[in-house]
C-alpha cells in the first residue's frame, strides 16, 4: 500500500514519511503467538510505583534514575503527575530536576517513545524498563551538560493485534485564544496562558507560531506545578511539551535563575518578566534543538547586600574546640540600608582542603533566626552528606566554620569564615607503674578482700611490658595480699588479667585494686575493675588509665588500649586540696541548676535543701538522700529540646527568702515559643510550715513587653542582707540594651520581695511612672549568670560569661560594667575585662554557680576557720563533652582582701576526673560542707545524657579521729 504521511509529531522532533507494507500471513502468525505469550504474563509484570519509581502508560513502563554529585549517589524521588509523563527530585521535594515523557507512538512506527528534559547539572543514569517485552534502556546524563532527549525508536513492539488502535494523545485540539504578551513592570496575573513563580516575582509565557511556524505570535497553554515550576502543553494537557524552573539565586550572587527543558522538537520563545522591575528574558528554542536551557542571571538584582559578618566565636583562626559542644557567634550586622535589616544568619562547617582531597561540607545551620540570630550550637543545624548521623566532630581533621548574614528581603552577603581543629578532650593516658610498684590490696566493692567466686577460682595477674609482676590466687577462702617488689627499669603501662582457673564459669563482682600509695606521676591510688563472667578457663584483659577507670584489652596487644570502656569511676569528683574529700548524697536528678537551704530548720525538720531543676520542677531533698516533689510543670512552653541549643531554656535562679521561708525563682516565660522569644518572670512560691509548697504560685517581676532571646537569660537570685532581692538579667542576645537604663536587660535589679523596685536604687525616679529604670542597681552586663553576697565585703560578688573570657567582678551600685558601652551591637572581650577583678580565658571556662563558705552561712558549712570566707565558683565549661575538660568541669576557689582585693587567681578546688559527660552549674554552701550537683548525666554508658539520673554531692572537710 501506499506510505503512511505524517506531520511532525508534537514533542517527538520531526518524524519522516515511514512506509507501512502488508503484513505477511507468517508475521501475523508469530505476531499471534506472541501475543498469546504476553497477555498470560501481563497481569504479573506491570509497574508498581513506589517513592522512587514511576509508573507509565498504564503500568507497562517503569521509570527510576539515579544522580551523583560530590556528596554521593542520590536515588531519584518519583513526582507522580499523569500515566504519561513524571518527574523526579534528588534533594529537595517538589523540585522538578528531572521530566519524563513517554508517548505510544506505535501507530506511527510501531514504537513507544521516550522524551527526558533535565533541570539539574547533575550527571545521572535514567532507567526506562518494559515490563511486558522484558527490555531496558538506559539514557545517561554527564560532564554537567543539560541535554534533552527525543529518542521515537525506543522500545519496538509488533503489537497491537489487527484491528487494534493505540492509544495516542496526538490528536491535535484548538490552541488556546491568542492573547498579546506584557512587558512592563506590575503584578503577574496568572492566567489559563500565564505562569507567576516565585511568589508572583516572575511572569513567563511560551510564544510560538504554530506546527508551520507562519501563524501569528501567540502563548500557549500553562500550568503551574509548584511555586518556582509550571509546564506549558500545545495539544493536550497530558503532553507536556515545554517545563520551567526558576531558582532564586539571590543568596549565591544576587540573580534569578532559569532552567528550562524542552519535550518538543517545535520552535518556541520562553518569554520571563520580572515584575518589580520590568526587566523582560526572550529565549529562543530553534526546532529539533535538544538542550536544557541554564541561565544563572536571568535578573540580577543591584541592591545592597549584607556585610561579611565578623565571627566572634571561634576568637582566632587556629584555635582548639570541643569536638562535642560547639557554639558559633558573629557580631551584629551593620545596616547600610535601613530598609534592609539584618533577618538571619547561615552557619557551616566545612572540611579544610587538604589536597589531594576536596572540602567537604560537614554541617549546615541555615538561616537562624533564633537565638538573637547571631548564634548558632551543632544542635540547631544538621549533618551533611557522608557526615549525615554524626553528633561529633573527627579529631583528626582541621576544619572552618563560615557565616554569612540575610537581611529581610531574602538578600545574602559575603561568607566570612575561620579555621580550628577540635580536641577530643578525652585526655586519657595509661596507668604506670614506676620503678617499684607499690602494695597492694584486691578488694570489693565495700572495701573488703575479695572472696572466693562460687563455682572456680579466680587469677588476677598485673603485667608491665609482658613481665609478670605478681598476682591473686582467690581459690583460698581469703584474698590474699599482693607485693609486686619488682624493680622497673621505667615507669611501664599497667595491664590487668583476670583468669578463671577452674572448670565451671564464675561470677565476679565489680572490684577495686587498691595501692598502698598513689603511684609516681598518677592521679589515683585505686583501680576499678568491671562485674565480670568468666567461662572454664577463660582469660580477659584490662587496661587501666591514669584516672582508675579500666578498658577491655585483648590478649595479643601488648601496648595500652583505652577505647571501650569496662568500667568507670563511682566517684568522679576528686578534691584537689588536702583535708578534703566528696560524698555522694543523692540522684536521680535531671539537669539541676540552683540550690537552696532553708535557714534555720526545725531540729525535727529532715529537709535538707531544695534543688531547682532547667526544665521547670523543683525537689525536696531529705537527709536520708530521698526525693520529695515540690512543684512542677512552672514553665509556660514544653523545655525538653536539643542540649545545647533550644533546650538550654528554662528555669535558672532560685533563692529562699530568709523572713517568709517562702522561694523565689527565675525563668523565661514563653511570649512566641515559635520565634523563640521570651519575658525574663520572677515567680514566688509559698512555702508551708512542713516545707512543701502551700499551693500558691505569685508572679513579682515580668520584664514584659520587654523580650529577649534563647540565650543570655536571667540568671541568679539573691537576697542581700537588709532583705531586698537582686536578680541577675542577661543581655537577651541584644548587647545594645546593656547601657540603656529604660531596658531591664544586661542589669543587676534590686526590689523587695512584692517586686516592687527599692526606693534606694540610684536610678529610682517614680515621677514618670515606674519603669525599668527604676529597677536597675548596676549595668553594663552581658551574661551575669552566677553570684553570692560576701560577708566579709557587704558586696554581691558575680562571675559573668563573656564571648571568649569571663569574669569575676565586685558589684557597685549604680556601676557601669562596660559591656558594648557604645551600644553599637558589638561587645567585645575588653568590654568584659572593664572592672572585672579577674578574667577566665580565653577558651571561656563559662563559671555558673557561685558561694561563699563564710560565718553567716552555718557557721562557716564545718570548714575549718582558714577557710572562711572563701568564694567557690563553679566552671562549666564545654557540656556534653566526655571525659576531662582544659577549661572546665571543676569547682574554683577564691579569696579576697578585707580591702576587696582578689588574694590569687582562682584555684582548683575539686575537678572531675572521670570518663563521663557530667559538668557543673547548681553550688551551694549547707550545714555541713559545700554542696554541688552534676548537670548532665556522668554515666558514659547512658546513652541520653540529659536524663533523670544526676546526682547531689558535697565537699566536706575531712575529720580528725
């Protein structure tokens, strides 16, 4: 018969004339059977699609693809539109990177056609499977070259049967109405022809000429896929011909940007209008072209962009941080354009290059806007590409953070950024014994000698190099004495090997070896050794570190291994001045931050004291170590959140009022949880004859419509000696308010206990009404957090968080305290140094808690008298760091003159030398020694750390017999 004309086929390129002859009877038979074959498998074989493969053409096609970038391999996430056409997204849903096309074309040329278009640079492997003939194809993308592809000839199949039709959406309907094309600025009206993306930003229109490209200009139809995509279609609206993305670029170099693909092999303009400023885009698509249009500045915006920002946390390139606990500062952005304000400020981690490797980015914190938008812990951002489910930075790799400012119009600026490397902050070093090891005892765990396990007998041998020092024979009903006598050419690692002689497993007890005296250059006299469970003749290895706690060795390694931890130590906390010693004396706490003794108790009174806790409940502690609730649930917002970061918010100050009994506490009041804005509140609660809270619940000071931010909240209450309550406020993340007295933040306050302001206060003037300024007794703070009254001064002593030092300083009324004394938004280290009488840092050691042992306070807490009116000062350092800290973890000691002249800088009086995560912050002098709670739980075998499992100690003078 005669050939078969065709036009052009819409969205396939041109097709030329295809001859069609008869079919011979032996095609139709083998046509027959084949069909036959299929149709008995069909039902079996279609297309399932699932969250990243598409079902086409009634099931018959499955399409999936696979992208790689530098981050890896990405599996395309399937965009369901039609049974003819689909898309794909890699990283970002709803963002149209990759379109399929497929059209059964078989009534043309006995063929299903296949149509992609990319908007990605990416290079990708794009699979199209036939489920019914059992074929594939694959169509790569590579180089970062866009192309479109057209392929009519991609999967051939002899069916349909005689008499049969394919299904085609090629018949052509009447274009829509032809409607002239704007290209002035004003408001996108979106229209049956018309696409408005980016909010409206943009308006784009497809202009072509029709199939014989002599009709009149016209648009065709659109339809919008999202906010930034849409399609526009000639004949039919399930064939797509033509689809467009637009990104806004402005963050990268202040532009939008185009990506188009085209599924037609018709000539078209793609026509873009940027609304604002009437700026017009024509782009040209000859016929059969086959390439993704990319133009990263499609309308480039000339506005002011926000400054570099200067970082102010890391201080310096170069420096050591906690691999754990890290906290990124910038300083406000200077405005340029008041019409461009400062919105937020992105945050990264990259790697450092290191040629031949690449950086990689390893975290990200984009746009902050919490937090007084300056500020940013690992918790508020998230994990990047190989780094992704890390909660820790790797030692061994040098790192820089970079910061950028937004301003309120979406607008980025330039990144600034800074290097430092991170220290694991572990310390760990082994045991060693020195040239004569001393004498020793193998005890349990109540200081007995160990006896012998049911079922066997039990061998601990202590070896130094491979050379057996001695050991424990417990197969006598007695454990017998260990006297090593050797001498040692050098001080050597210690390991420990425990052997079951006997043929039944035995159980045994976690233990401790105990030294005559502490070895020369250790810190400990004792090693902790783990409950263990050894088989019939079973050896297991111990290696013990510096500080007593023991790790799990293996019997071929002869030099120490301090990985996995066996066993850690019951009692972390090691004073660091003779006489003294640390007594455990309850738990079951969940990140305490303020303690409270009542004065002057009932002698048949078992309260002890009262211990504030960050998330809003308040206990009883008994002398017998038991827990009583007092009140709960005392914050207007859910606190339980990522630690540091948004969970730092909460309940901070608490104080016993000497005359009522009854307690006063500070905490953040939640004004919009959802901007993370707050009201600095100061709550009374009463306090009945028995001690328990008598049901009533007064707000006495709220800083409101005053606000602030996540961070640099209030801190410390104080009642002083004539009864008035000073509370400590922080900036709010606002450094500016410091030195304005009509603001309460960066401020000591003084009132009585109605919350009224002290008629005394330097400031006090209630002839305009009563306002902030009537409150203020000193100014000019950032983050004054801890403080106590000293007896021998008459003064409040406080210790002040800074951006990189801390400080100690001596509270004069109506003092100006110098921090960001220009209220230009920037404080800096020598505003924390003004007045201060002694500076932490830098790195900061972030002091929390702070006491005076002294006369006034239960005759001196039972310190001998030189003790007296010592200060002691919490240092909390870096949280949720594990192990031993350089700048924290530790309760300071110091003293002054009766002049109020610093004696000596702050001492170590008691330092954490465990393997834990606990630090420090609640510090309170009691009757009988200085007591200390540990924030964060120390167990390193409690994998959530902020859990209800802290405990209450106290430092306690040793007694002579």
């Amino acid at each position: 018969m005669d050939s078969l004309k065709v036009p052009p086929i819409p969205g396939s390129g041109s097709v030329p004339p295809i001859a069609m002859p008869d079919t011979s009877n032996l095609v139709r038979t083998l046509r027959l059977l084949l069909l036959l074959v299929l149709v008995s498998t069909q039902a079996e074989a279609l297309c399932t699609p699932t969250a990243e493969r598409l079902c086409l053409l009634d099931g018959r096609f499955s399409v999936s693809v696979e992208a790689t970038s530098h981050l890896g391999h990405h599996r395309g996430r399937a965009i369901a539109t039609s049974d003819r056409w689909g898309a794909f997204h890699f990283f970002q849903a709803g963002n149209y990177e990759l379109i399929v096309k497929m059209i059964d074309g078989r009534q043309h040329n006995g063929t299903f056609w296949v149509f992609y278009g990319p908007l990605t640079t990416l290079d990708f492997d794009l699979r199209v499977e036939d489920h019914v003939l059992g074929q594939e194809k694959i169509y790569r993308q590579r180089g970062g070259q866009p192309e479109s592809r057209f392929d009519t000839s991609a999967f051939f199949d002899p069916l349909p049967a005689s008499g049969e039709r394919a299904s085609s959406v090629l018949e052509m309907e009447t274009p829509p109405d032809r409607v002239a094309s704007s290209s002035t600025a004003g408001p996108c009206l979106p229209s049956p022809t018309t696409l408005c993306l980016l909010e409206g930003r943009v308006e784009v229109r497809l202009i072509w000429r029709g199939i014989d490209g002599v009709a009149p200009e016209a648009p065709v139809a659109a339809r919008a896929l999202s906010d930034s995509s849409g399609l526009f279609w000639f004949f039919h609206p399930a064939n797509p011909e033509v689809v467009i993305k637009m990104v806004d670029g402005r963050a990268a170099n202040r532009a939008l940007w185009t990506f188009s693909t085209a599924l037609t092999s018709l000539p078209y303009d793609l026509v873009l209008r940027d609304t604002l400023s009437g700026q017009t885009r024509r782009y040209r698509h000859a016929s059969f072209a086959a390439d993704t249009l990319v133009d990263t500045l499609t309308f480039v915006e000339s506005v002011p962009v926000p400054p570099a920002p200067e970082i102010l946390e890391p201080a310096a390139d170069g420096v050591v941080l906690s691999a754990f606990d890290l906290r990124f500062e910038v300083g406000p952005m200077a405005l340029s354009d008041p019409s461009h304000p400062h919105y937020c400020t992105d945050f990264e981690i990259w790697t450092a290059p290191s040629p031949p490797a690449p950086p990689r980015q390893v975290w990200s914190a984009p746009c902050q806007t919490d937090q007084g938008r300056y500020l940013a812990t690992l918790q508020d951002g998230t994990w990047q590409g190989v780094f992704a489910g890390y909660r820790s930075l790797r030692f061994d790799t040098t790192y820089r953070v970079r910061a950028r400012y937004r301003d309120a119009t979406g607008h980025a600026g330039d990144w600034a950024d800074r290097h430092f490397t991170v220290d694991d902050q572990l310390h760990r070093r082994p045991f060693k014994l020195a040239r004569s090891g001393p004498a020793a005892d193998w005890l349990d765990e109540s200081g007995r000698p160990l006896r012998h396990p049911a079922g066997g007998g039990v061998v601990l041998r202590l070896e130094t190099e491979g050379t057996l020092l001695g050991h424990w024979d417990l197969l006598g009903a007695e454990g017998s004495r260990f006297s090593p006598g050797l001498e040692l050419a050098h001080p050597a690692p210690l390991r420990l090997v425990l052997h079951n002689d006997g043929s039944q497993p035995v159980e045994l007890p976690a233990s401790v070896v105990v030294f005559d005296h502490v070895p020369l250059g250790m810190e400990t006299d004792r090693l902790f050794l783990p409950a263990l469970t050894l088989a019939a003749d079973e050896s297991r290895f111990l290696w013990p570190a510096h500080n007593g706690s023991t790790f799990y060795g293996s019997a071929g390694s002869s030099t120490p291994q301090l990985e996995v931890l066996a066993q850690y130590l019951p009692n972390p906390w090691r004073p660091r001045v003779a006489g003294y010693e640390t007594e455990r004396v309850a738990d079951g706490l969940l990140l305490p931050v303020q303690l409270a003794f009542p004065r002057d108790p009932d002698p048949t009174d078992d309260r002890l004291l009262y211990v504030a806790e960050l998330q809003g409940t308040i206990w009883i502690i008994r002398r017998d170590g038991s827990r009583e609730l007092f009140a709960e649930e005392l914050l207007n917002f859910d606190p339980r959140s990522d630690f540091p970061g948004g969970g730092e918010v909460g309940m901070a100050g608490m104080a016993l009022d000497p005359v009522s009994g009854d307690l006063f506490v500070a905490m953040a009041h939640a004004v919009d949880l959802s901007s993370g804005i707050f009201s600095a509140r100061i709550v009374r609660l009463g306090v009945d004859p028995s001690g328990r809270h008598d049901g009533t619940k007064t707000t006495v000071f709220d800083s409101s419509p005053e606000t602030l931010g996540t961070v640099h909240q209030i801190g410390d209450l104080n009642f002083g000696p004539e009864g008035h309550l000073f509370a400590h406020l922080g900036d709010g993340g606002y450094s500016a308010t410091s030195y304005d007295l009509g603001s309460y933040l960066g401020k000591i306050l003084r009132m009585d206990p109605t919350g009224a302001p002290d008629p005394d206060n330097p400031f006090y003037d209630p002839a305009d009404g009563i306002d902030a300024r009537d409150f203020v007794y000193a100014y000019g703070f950032r983050n004054p957090f801890a403080g106590d009254w000293s007896e021998r001064l008459g003064k409040l002593v406080i210790a002040e968080n800074g951006p990189s030092v801390d400080r100690l300083a001596v509270v004069d009324e109506a003092a100006a305290y110098g921090w960001d004394a220009d209220q230009d938004g920037v404080g800096t280290d020598q505003d924390i140094a003004e007045r201060a009488v002694h500076l932490w840092g830098p790195p900061p050691h972030a002091p929390a808690g702070l006491a005076f042992v002294q006369p006034s306070a239960f005759g001196g807490s039972g310190f001998p008298e030189a003790a007296w009116h010592q200060g002691f000062v919490t240092e909390y350092g870096r949280g949720l760091v594990p192990g031993g800290n350089v700048n924290g973890k530790r309760i300071s000691s110091f003293r002054f003159t009766e002049e109020g002249s610093l004696v000596a800088a702050p001492e170590p009086w008691v330092e954490y030398v465990g393997d834990g995560r606990a630090t420090l912050v609640a510090l309170a002098a009691g009757p009988d020694g200085l007591y200390f709670a540990e924030f964060f739980v120390d167990d390193p075998t409690e994998p959530n750390p902020v859990a209800r499992a802290s405990r209450l100690w106290r430092l306690v003078a040793e007694t002579t017999p």
